[in-house]
C-alpha cells in the first residue's frame, strides 16, 4: 500500500476513535512523522497502533491505558533506533538544482541535435550555446524551486488542501527577478562568448552530469 492510500485508511480510522482517543493519537502521529523514521514503514506504524487503539476502544480502555502516559513514548524505541540525517545545506541544495537543470540542459541539446542530424534540419540551433544562457538557467532553476516550494508551503495539509496566507510580496520579488532574467537574456545573450558543441558532446556533458549527481548528492 502506497503512503498515500495508508494516510487516507489512518484517517478513516482516526473517525471511529472517541474524541479523547482520536486526540492522543494524533499526537502519536506528530511524534512519528517528525521523526526520521522511513515513511512508509512510519505508515505501517501508525495504523497497527490505530487497529490496537480500536480493539482496545472496542473493550472500554482508553488510549493511555494502552499506550501509557506520553504518546510519543510508544513508538520511542523504533524513532531512537533510526540514526539522524544531517540536514542538506542551503547551498549544497541550491548547487544541487542548478547543476541538475544543466544536465538536463544538456540532454535536451544533445537530443535534439541528433534529431536534427538524422532529419537533415538546421544543426546550429542545437550546436551553439552562450555563456550567459549556461548562467541564467543554472540561477534561474534555484528561483523557479524556490517560487514552487514557496507555493507548495502555502498549501494546508489535509485532505483537502486550501490556500493559506500567501506570501504575495515574496511572489512578487521571484517573479520580478524571472521577468528581468528573461529581459536581460534578450539584450545580454549576445554579448557573451558562445561555445560551439556537438550533440554527442552535450550527451556526454549530461551523463556526466548525471553520475555527478548521484555520486556528490544522493549518496546513501
């Protein structure tokens, strides 16, 4: 079962618990989704304790007769026994997008060049790429994540999700930034030095790219 699909059964469960049940135990779900424990294994937690909640419900006991005083102290040993992860720095983060909408960059020209090899189409399109453009999609991608991840913040999380204050100065301040970006690509692009690139060059760049990428940010 995926995470999704366990979330909305733990919720359907959560509506057969007493008021003071349902309470406790959604302080057991905070304790466990702040953890580090494995999502899904953190899933299949919480709706074993809510089918043992239920039972338990079903005799007359309370959630503390069950699960003790604290509601986090019932899944405290499977939570301690998970090691930390250290956080990923905001620049590695931000070197991390960057770097991954340059690869895909280059995929995309080396793709598209091949294309147009075997289509006998203009090869130049795809064969030639400013400097300033490599600079403006590499900044450009950490303000696109950021405008999105600004955006999915500003959902609730519930099953219906609903629209919480926004940040409209911030909006504004990405955008303002993307439109300038597009502007000064217009009157900047041919001012800076432009590589000449084949499209298995580009390909190579972009598996390189790749490999970087899971070698220096997503080792286990």
């Amino acid at each position: 079962m995926k995470v999704k699909a366990m979330i909305k059964q733990n919720n359907l469960l959560r509506e057969q618990m007493t008021p003071f049940n349902r309470s406790y135990y959604e302080d057991m779900i905070l304790a466990m989704r702040a953890s580090n424990v494995d999502a899904v294994r953190a899933e299949e937690l919480l709706l074993e304790a809510a089918d043992l909640l239920l039972k338990g419900q079903a005799k007359g006991r309370n959630a503390k007769q069950i699960f003790g005083e604290n509601p986090g102290d019932y899944f405290k040993d499977v939570m301690d026994s998970v090691p930390s992860r250290a956080p990923r720095s905001r620049l590695k983060n931000s070197l991390m997008i960057s770097w991954s909408a340059l690869t895909i960059l280059f995929g995309a020209m080396g793709l598209a060049g091949l294309i147009m090899q075997w289509s006998g189409g203009p090869e130049e399109i795809f064969g030639q790429l400013s400097i300033f453009t490599l600079v403006i999609v590499g900044a450009g991608s950490v303000v696109l994540v950021e405008l999105l991840m600004k955006w999915m913040a500003s959902l609730a999380e519930d099953d219906s999700p609903k629209p919480k204050t926004f940040d409209i100065k911030g909006l504004g301040l990405y955008i303002g930034i993307a439109v300038i970006a597009v502007f000064a690509g217009i009157f900047l692009d041919n001012l800076f030095p432009v590589i000449r690139i084949s499209p298995w060059v580009s390909l190579a760049l972009a598996a390189a790219g790749g490999l970087g990428l899971k070698v220096i940010f997503f080792r286990s």
